[in-house]
C-alpha cells in the first residue's frame, strides 16, 4: 500500500496517462482534528513543493491521512493512522 511519499503517489495519479485522476481522493485532517476530516477529489488539487493547492488556498502535504480510490481501496496512507479508520 504505502510506497514512497505522498507527494510522489499523487504524482503518479496526476501525471501517469494509465491513471484516472477522477478516481481518486484525499483524505485530509483540517487543523489537527481526527473528528475532522475532509475528502477532497485529486482532479482539484495541484502539486506544489511542500504544499498542495485547492484554488488559492495552500495546504501542506503532512495534512494528508490517505489517499484513496473511489472503490474504497486505500493506495497510499500516513504512518500512524489506523488501518481500522474508515474514510
């Protein structure tokens, strides 16, 4: 499941012509909040050097508790985070 950092399996979906960026999700927690957490689709998000963006709004990668594919299945997640979290 978790290869490399997060950065790169977005990158990977984003820039891979085999992937379908509208496939996939974030799960990010907002401000330090387990109880609060947002999906974001990829195909809104842009890649930037420590940061990701949605718009203007700048969010930085370590926000970021998994990545997921539409059918559930969970393609990158971040050390620590319970494998029984559901999202």
């Amino acid at each position: 499941m978790r290869k490399g950092s997060v950065k790169e399996a977005l990158a990977k979906i984003k820039y891979d012509p085999r992937e379908n960026e509208s496939d996939y999700y974030i799960v990010i927690e907002h401000r330090g909040a387990y109880e609060n957490i947002k999906k974001i689709p990829v195909e809104i998000i842009e890649l930037g050097h420590g940061y990701f963006f949605i718009g203007e709004t700048q969010i930085p990668y370590h926000r970021i508790l998994a990545v997921v594919r539409k059918d559930g299945k969970i393609v990158w997640r971040k050390r620590g985070v319970s494998e029984e979290l559901k999202f």
